[in-house]
C-alpha cells in the first residue's frame, strides 16, 4: 500500500522554508471543484483514464501479442518515444531493465527501448542485434511521430538488406496505434501494414503521457512476464477514493495537488522526485514528462527533477541543503531494512565501524532515506513522504496511477488543460522544414 505523509512539507513542520500552513488549507479548498469535476468524469465515464484499473477486454489481445513476439526471440525491440516508450520502461524496470549490472543478465527475450534518435547509438545496436531471433514494436498514438516512423524504416531497410522477405519482415513486427480514420493517411499503419504486420488498437481516449496502464505499457510488461492484470489492481487502489465520492481530505492524489498548487504559490517552482529504489529510477523520467508536459502552460507550471536515492544524495544534496528554498521534495521510501548482503562484524572493525557489524545493506538504505527526509526538514526544506513496502506490480500500479490522477487534479486546479500540449508541436513541424530543407 502506498502511504503518503507530509507534515515535514508545511511552515508548522519545518519552519520558514516550509509550505505556508494557511497557503495549504486554501489549497486543499480550492482542489474541492477540481475533484467534484473529476468525480464527475468518473460518473459519466468521459475520462476512459478512470475506467482503465476496472478493464480487462483489452487484456487478452496483450497477453496474445507477447506470446507471439516472445516466441523464437531472443531479443524485442520498442520503437517509439516520449510517452509510448517511458511508460513501458518504468514498468520493464520491475524486470531488471536499465539497472545498471543487472540487465546484462536480463533471461531471454531481452526488451531494448530506443527512445532517443541518436544515430551512433542506433546504428550500433542495428549491427549487434541478432535479426534472426529479433521482433519489434513500433508505437505511436497518432501513427505520425516522426522517431517511430524514422527508426521502423530504418529496421525494414536493415532487416531487407540482410535478405529478409518482405513476408519474414512482417512476422518479425508488431504494431500498435489508433485505428485508422477513413480518407486520412495514417503513416504508421501505411508503412507497416502492407508487410502483413498486425496492431493493437492504441487506446484513443487515452494520450500517450497517460498509457502507461494501456496495452501501450502492458505489452513491452507482458513480454518480460510480468503481471499486467496486478498493474491494473494496484491503479485500482488509487482510484478507489475518486470513484468512492470521497472528500479532498480523504483523496490521497488530491491532498497531493493541493501540497503542490501550495508549493506553486509559494514560490517553490521546482518539484523534486527522488525513490530510494533501483526499481523506481526511470519513474523519475516517467513522472518528469508527464508534468511538464501536462502543466506548463499560459506562464504557469513547476520544473520537474528526478533524482534517485542515495546515490543522489553524493551528487545533489549540496544544492537542495544549502541552496534557494525554492523546491518542494517527494521522497520515495521502499521498506528496505533487513534486505541485502550483512556486513561481516570483523572487517566492518577493520574499517572503524563496529556498528555496521551484523547489519545489512537494506538497513543501510533504509536509515539513509529516513535520515534524508530529517535532513531536508531540519535545513527548512519542503518534503513529502512516500514509502511502500514492497515493489511489485501492484505497488508500482498504484503509484503510476496515483501520480496521474495527483496532475490531472493539479492541472483542474490550475486552470489549465492537463491532457493537450500545443507547445511541443513548433519544433516538430521546423524540424521537419529543416529536414527538407537539407535534401533540397
């Protein structure tokens, strides 16, 4: 179960530093209309979002497309960016993807993400990866993102220049998008459907910051063998306090929003999310996108920083300690104690530390995500606090769809739309001039 506590984050628990307790209670009173509102999507089902934890039509196709990428693979390969790509890594994080040391051991089929057009990075990993035990997954809501279109061309003119049928290239791909509007082109599907790849329809109700939780997360997550339909019963969790009509108070995700609308207004334009957790590393990168994206707009919004405990604490804590008071902190705590190798009571004696002796490495981690949380207040920082467990699927379910529901409320409150973002759409469309300028 997530537990979320923030006494550490107002005036009254840290002094000057901290959030204005009055600024906290307006906050919690303006949140009131931006809940009622989405109470009220919940009730006439206009915001599929909140339907998501309860589905389970879609999950069958999901479970049938991984069985047909796993099978013969040793490798898949995710063709997408931005919101089809970061959902599905947080989630494969569960599995040992992007863990430093660990990965490498990852069992077969190994999933790659190539979410960043970079053409050395691209044309290595096209010259390592084995095409003969090899499957891909191009997504893309729109069937028009110019990374996926780009990089799924270049895999059709490798795998055609390594002697590959055009009908052996197909059973090699998956795809996933919306359906297809009549009379429109839909780039995707015009590229890849001609080859006799098959899609799963991108959930069109659902943009792709928020589909984490739709089969454009859940496939890369069922490939690797983890638990789709327990990611859906933990966002269940989440939603539970929204569907149930609960009050502001008694709505986790929305006391979330009224601690960072607070923090907004008091001058605290930097939002610092740091999980003492391997496992929860690339949510920072998830979570990052999600609210920019989703809340910076009309001059309005918080800078997102992920960081990553405790290694983070050697490499930023000097700025957050000593520097401006001008950041609210999320600390994300995982019951750690007890876990881990122990340290050998003879050479913790060798080294001047007797009192490491018989401990392990999880109490370790444990005391120093605690002993950051006090150091944050005792130095008049702002600081939440999150601490689970366990990491499981059901865990990370909650925590996705918990952080989804804290923006979307953060966004009502704001007055501004959470869901759209017409500002990333300017350097797409000059890119595209520049690119045509070049070959001309």
């Amino acid at each position: 179960m997530l537990q979320q506590s923030f006494d550490l984050a107002l005036e009254s628990g840290v002094g000057k530093g901290g959030i204005p307790d009055a600024a906290f209670e307006q906050a919690l009173a303006d949140l009131a209309p931006a809940l009622a509102r989405l109470q009220g999507q919940a009730r006439d089902h206009s915001l599929p979002l909140l339907g998501l934890p309860a589905d389970t039509a879609d999950l069958p196709p999901v479970h049938a497309a991984a069985k047909r990428l796993k099978a013969g693979a040793t490798d898949i390969l995710v063709l997408g960016t931005g919101g089809s790509s970061l959902g599905g890594q947080t989630l494969a994080q569960l599995a040992d993807y992007g863990i430093s040391g660990l990965s490498r051991f990852a069992p077969e089929p190994r999933v790659h993400f190539i979410d960043n057009l970079d053409p050395e990075t691209y044309s290595e990993l096209l010259a390592k990866l084995p095409f003969e035990t090899t499957k891909f997954v191009a997504i893309s809501k729109s069937g028009g993102t110019g990374e996926t279109l780009l990089q799924s061309i270049t895999v059709i003119s490798a795998l055609r220049a390594a002697g590959f049928s055009d009908a052996q290239i197909g059973e090699r791909f998956q795809g996933l998008s919306e359906p297809a509007i009549p009379g429109k082109l839909h780039p995707l599907r015009a590229l890849l459907e001609p080859f006799g790849v098959p899609f799963l329809e991108h959930h069109t109700g659902v943009g792709g910051r928020y589909s984490v939780l739709t089969n454009c997360g859940l496939l890369p997550a069922a490939a690797l063998g983890l638990d789709v339909e327990a990611l859906r019963a933990g966002a269940a969790k989440a939603v539970a306090p929204v569907l149930a009509g609960k009050s502001v108070r008694e709505t986790p995700a929305a006391v979330g929003a009224a601690l960072h609308l607070a923090a907004m207004r008091s001058g605290k334009n930097i939002a610092v999310l740091m999980p003492y957790a391997d496992k929860f590393a690339l949510l920072t990168r998830w979570w990052m996108q999600l609210w920019a994206e989703s809340l910076g707009k009309d001059g309005q919004g918080t800078q997102p920083v992920g960081a990553l405990g405790p290694v983070d604490q050697h490499s930023q804590q000097q700025l957050y300690l000593a520097g401006p008071k001008d950041k609210f902190f999320t600390v994300l705590t995982v019951g750690a104690k007890g876990k881990g190798p122990r340290i050998d009571a003879e050479l913790a004696g060798k080294i001047g530390q007797d009192d490491f002796a018989g401990k392990t490495i999880g109490d370790l981690v444990a005391a120093q995500g605690v002993a950051m949380i006090d150091t944050f207040a005792r130095n008049g920082c702002s600081v939440r606090r999150f601490h689970v467990d366990e990491i499981d699927e059901t865990i990370h379910g909650e925590v996705l769809m918990h952080f989804m529901l804290e923006t979307v409320l953060t966004g009502y409150a704001m007055g501004v739309d959470p869901f759209d973002q017409p500002a990333v759409e300017e350097a797409k469309l000059l890119a595209k001039r520049y690119l045509a300028e070049a070959r001309s």
